[in-house]
C-alpha cells in the first residue's frame, strides 16, 4: 500500500493506492465507501482485495473528512463528492503504473450515488461496480426518514445550520450512529458503527454536520440511471438497504447491466464473510470482462 496526496479544487485529499504484484500497467479502479465515512471503515479492505486480484485501487478521504483537508469537517455533500472523485480518476489516469484507457470504479452504499454521478459525464470511467448500493430519490428518503414532514423538518434544520455556519463559521454537529440522540442522523443500535472492532474506529468521528440534510435529502440518484452507458454491476440483497432504490435504478441503466442478488444485511457487505468475498469476487469479474 502506497500513501498518496491529490488535489481536488485546491484541497488536499490522502488516499491509499494498492498496487497488484507484477504488473507494469494495471488497469486502474477509484473505490469509496458510506455516507460520512473515512477510507479506513470498508473502502481500504475492498481496494486491498481488488489489488489481490490483479487491480490498482485508489481509496480516499473525501476533503473534510479523515485525513484530507477542507473545511468544513464531515459535511456530506453529495457534489463536493463527484468532483472528489473526479480528480480521484485524474489522479489513478495518470499514474504510471496503471492503465489510464482501463478505468473502472467501485461505489459501497452511498458512494454508488457518487459513483454513478461522476460516470455520468467522466468519459475516462469505462466500468462501474456498486454494491450494497444506496440510491435515492424523494419517495424512497420520504420512505427511510419518516414521511414528507418529517424530511421537510431535516431540510428546514439543515438551511438553518447552514445560516449560523455562514454567520458564525460553527458547524452544528449531530452523532451519526446513536442509540440516545434523538437528532442523530441515524438513531439506531447499528453494531457496525457503534463496535470499535468494526467500524467504531478513532479515524471515524461518529459526527454529522446538520447543514448537510437539504443536499443529502434532495440528491436524486434514481434519476441518474438513463444518462448512464458504461457497464454497470450491482450486488445486492432483499435485506439490505432499499433495495427498491437498486430495482428502480438497474431498470433505468442506458447501458449493459447486470445485478447480482445474494443474501446478507446493509452492514455484512461493510466486513462481513462471506459478504465481502462474494462482493469482491463478482466485482472483479465484472471489471475482468469490461476492463481487461
């Protein structure tokens, strides 16, 4: 494993890029993982076996969070993200030692909205893989966060944590994960992010910027689908998360498409066996027929 620096507009981002063994020009995929997530919680463990299997994967901190720079911290901003990852292919085209006419790139849970996004318009993308994949539209966040009053109340919340952020440069902080803040972005006993063996890590902060709810909420990933020609994988499971969303935007995909339905909760495809194997060993034969 390689520690590298990019920059994406001015910031400085730090990623992890693995190289295969042996080969003079790898072809080259970018992966990145959850919703406020740092590269440590799943991004590194999937680049990592993706090397293992002939790859160069890049994982990254997206700027504001882990070790990048940019302020503010932790901000899920859903397009500071695809122009993230924008530079993030630049970076992997570039590199010597990997194949810039074979680049593919790999979305876990909410960076498949990003992933998806930035294949939009980045020709240089010829594959996508996204597993686990979370991808919404206004019906399925009206579904997942408790009605249209309940979303319109986050969005409200939001504006006004972005007006005292602009007036008094103070992000208003909420936990990510809690089983006691009834204002955490996800208030539930979710194991993987609460167990410091797992995903509870010092590198992750457990912390989600209020101002972040209207961009999170309003993203329209479902929609994104038809501009999309590459081909494109999906693993995923009924008891996952919204599996609806995968349905809906695998029917939309203007390109060749594949989906792979196989079993296991939102959390297992994070570090979970076999989750992870399946997911890695279907991704790399996606990107073994569409990059190779």
């Amino acid at each position: 494993m390689n520690k590298i620096t990019f920059h994406s507009d001015g910031v400085n981002l730090t990623g992890n890029l693995y190289l295969p063994e042996g080969a003079e020009q790898a072809p080259g995929v970018v992966v990145a993982g959850t919703w406020t997530s740092v590269k440590e919680l799943m991004a590194d463990r999937y680049a990592r076996r993706l090397a293992e299997r002939g790859y160069a994967a890049l994982s990254f901190d997206f700027a504001g969070f882990g070790e990048s720079g940019g302020e503010p911290r932790d901000v899920e901003n859903p397009a500071r993200k695809v122009r993230d990852i924008q530079h993030a292919v630049g970076f992997l085209a570039a590199h010597p030692a990997v194949d810039g006419d074979r680049l593919g790139a790999l979305g876990i849970c909410a960076a498949a909205m990003y992933m998806a996004d930035n294949a939009t318009h980045d020709t240089r993308v010829k594959s996508l893989a996204l597993v686990a994949p979370w991808l919404h539209d206004a019906i399925i966040c009206q579904a997942v966060y408790g009605g249209a009053d309940s979303v319109a109340d986050k969005i409200k919340a939001g504006r006004e944590a972005q007006s005292r952020y602009d007036e008094t440069g103070e992000v208003d902080y909420v936990p990510v994960v809690s089983t006691t803040d009834p204002r955490a972005a996800m208030p539930y006993d979710i194991d993987f992010y609460l167990n410091p063996d797992r995903g509870g890590i010092p590198a992750w902060p457990n912390r989600f910027a209020v101002m972040a709810w209207p961009d999170w909420l309003t993203y329209d990933s479902v929609a994104l689908a038809p501009q999309i020609t590459q081909p494109t994988l999906l693993v995923h499971s009924e008891d996952a998360a919204i599996p609806e969303g995968a349905l809906r935007f695998h029917s939309g995909l203007a390109g060749p498409k594949d989906i792979l339905w196989t079993q296991g909760t939102q959390f297992d495809f994070y570090d979970a066996e076999p989750q992870v194997t399946i997911s890695v060993d279907t991704v790399a034969a996606h990107f073994d027929r569409t990059l190779r």
